[in-house]
C-alpha cells in the first residue's frame, strides 16, 4: 500500500496533503481521480469519512481537508457499466 490509510491504496489522498501551495482544483481533480479508482462495491461516503477523520486533526484548513467535506455533500461519481451492444 502506497498511502497511509486503508481506503487510499494508491496514496492520491496521502500525496495531495504533502503537495505544497496545492490549490482546490487540483485537489478536486485528485479526489475524483480516487473516487473512479475505489472498487465497485465499497461504500465511498464511508471511505471519505475515514479519510476525513484520519487527515483532518492534522490538516482542517487544507483544501483536501475541504474537498473531502464536499464529497459528503455530494453524490460519488457513478461507473457506467460496459456498453451493451444489441442483438436482434
């Protein structure tokens, strides 16, 4: 594992907080790049809770920190399934 929490494997939420001067935008590009990247199946509001809670006592005025928050507020971006092709 590249990160140093569970539900970022890959370490894009790790690797945002270190980036210095790092903007919102870039963080939002980081975080939609992590939320295409968690497995179908798990709970991602509960995965940015856990993010929330390990990153945040350490960064609350980042703008991961707050990024994060608004992933709360807003649906996940949903995988569309393979394109079906029709048969008939």
């Amino acid at each position: 594992m590249k990160g140093d929490h569970e539900g970022d494997p890959t370490g894009l939420i790790y690797e945002a907080y270190r980036i210095e001067g790092i903007t919102g935008p870039d963080c939002r590009t980081i975080f939609f790049d992590w939320a295409m990247g968690v497995p179908a199946g798990r709970d991602q509001r509960a995965l940015v809770e856990s993010l929330i809670a390990h990153y945040a006592p350490d960064h609350p005025d980042h703008p991961m920190t707050e990024v994060l928050r608004e992933g709360l507020e807003t649906p996940p971006p949903r995988r569309r399934g393979a394109r079906r092709t029709r048969t008939d």
